[in-house]
C-alpha cells in the first residue's frame, strides 16, 4: 500500500522560509514523478513543482526562484523548501507520486492532477502579510 504523509508546515510571516516534506512508502515505480501541489481555500488545485526518477526537477512559474524541490532516495523523502514566502503562497499542500508522465507539462506549463495516481493528505502552510 502506497503511503504519503506530509509533514513540516505551519505560519510563518511574508518574506520568511518553511520546508515541508513528505515521507512516501510503498511506491514501487522504478521511472516516477514526484511533485507538490497546493490548494487555497476557494480555488483550484495547482502544481507547485515536481521532480523525476533522473532528477529533473521543474517549477511554476509563481514560485520559480523561491522554492526548491529535492528528494532523498535511499530515505524515501521528498521535500519542498520554500524561500521568500509570501500571503499568496497560503494553502494546503499536498505531496503527489505518479508514473514518469505524470512530469509532463501541459501547452499551457502546468501539471495534470489525474496523472498523478498518489496523494498525501496535505499539510498548511499560512503566510501572514
């Protein structure tokens, strides 16, 4: 059974740093997506960032610059460090794992949610102005 938990996020004021990550168990897929997506209250899902089995990992252009995705493969940990946080960046994130395609972006540079088969239950992160 695959497993995502979440952890490591909370309030921080604008301008500061948080990283969140995401301990993934049961993921057998030898060529895989990993990623993060967020979700604001009244809107709708987006990725954040992702990263695959090469190590290429790909941003939105919202946090390109300010966030960083890594992940450690002999822990099995994904992690999302976020720089420079601001007000807007507020939301539930979620921890995502899929097949290779799942990486692919669409004509318009964002990540198709149903690609990814994976879903951790999620972890705030508040940004404070």
């Amino acid at each position: 059974q695959v497993q995502l938990v979440e952890s490591g996020g909370g309030s921080v004021q604008a301008g500061e740093s948080l990283s969140v990550s995401c301990a993934i168990s049961g993921f057998s897929y030898s060529v895989y997506c990993l990623g993060w997506f967020r979700q604001a209250p009244g809107k709708e899902r987006e990725g954040v960032a992702s990263i695959d089995s090469d190590g290429t990992a790909r941003y939105a252009d919202s946090v390109k610059g300010r966030f960083t995705i890594s992940k450690d493969n002999a822990k099995n940990i994904l992690y999302l460090d976020m720089n420079s946080l601001k007000p807007e960046d507020t939301a539930m994130y979620y921890c995502v794992a899929g097949p290779h395609s799942a990486c692919l972006l669409s004509v318009g540079g964002s990540w198709y949610p149903r690609r990814f088969n994976y879903w951790g239950q999620g972890t705030q992160v508040t940004v404070s102005s």
